[in-house]
C-alpha cells in the first residue's frame, strides 16, 4: 500500500518542484520591472503631491509600495517558500 502511494506522490513532486522553479525564475526576472516601476510610480506621487491633491498621492505611493519588491513580489516569494517547504515534506515522505 505504501509503495503505491510513494509511486503516486512521486510524479506530484515533480510537478511541485518544477512549477516553484519556473515561478523562482519569473519573479527573479521580472524584479527589474518591478523596482522601475516602483521607482516610477514614487516620482509621480511625488509630482501629484506638489501639483495636485494629497489624497492622490498617498494612493499613488501605496501602488508604488505594492508594486515595489517588498511588495506583492515578496508575498509571491513567501508562497513559493511555502509550496517548496510541501514539496520538501512530499520528498522525505517518499525517501522513507
């Protein structure tokens, strides 16, 4: 029974590992786009505040922190972190 399910977690894993690498690889990527973007995004909150209204900028600045790497990039990186720390459970399973 239990070389059955070792048998069947096994392709489970594979998947698992690849899916975190592919993710690992996008992310490290796209971290260039999101600093720029970050970047750009905070020098028009910037004008907004001088120019317009205060309440403009604040949005704006929040989208820039969400777009930054310490933003939803970072939150991708700790739900990578978790699946791999599956993953790694799933290969111990199958190397007992």
């Amino acid at each position: 029974m239990m070389l059955i399910l070792k048998i069947l977690t096994a392709p489970v894993s594979l998947l698992i590992f690849l899916f975190v690498w592919l993710c690992a690889g996008l992310i490290s990527c796209s971290e260039i786009v999101f600093r720029l973007a970050g970047g750009i995004m905070t020098l028009l909150a910037l004008a907004v505040l001088f120019t317009y209204s205060v309440k403009n900028s604040i949005i704006l600045l929040v989208i820039a922190v969400l777009v930054s790497p310490m933003g939803l990039p970072l939150l991708a990186v700790k739900l990578l972190s978790g699946l791999q720390s599956i993953n790694n459970r799933l290969k111990g399973f199958l190397h007992s």
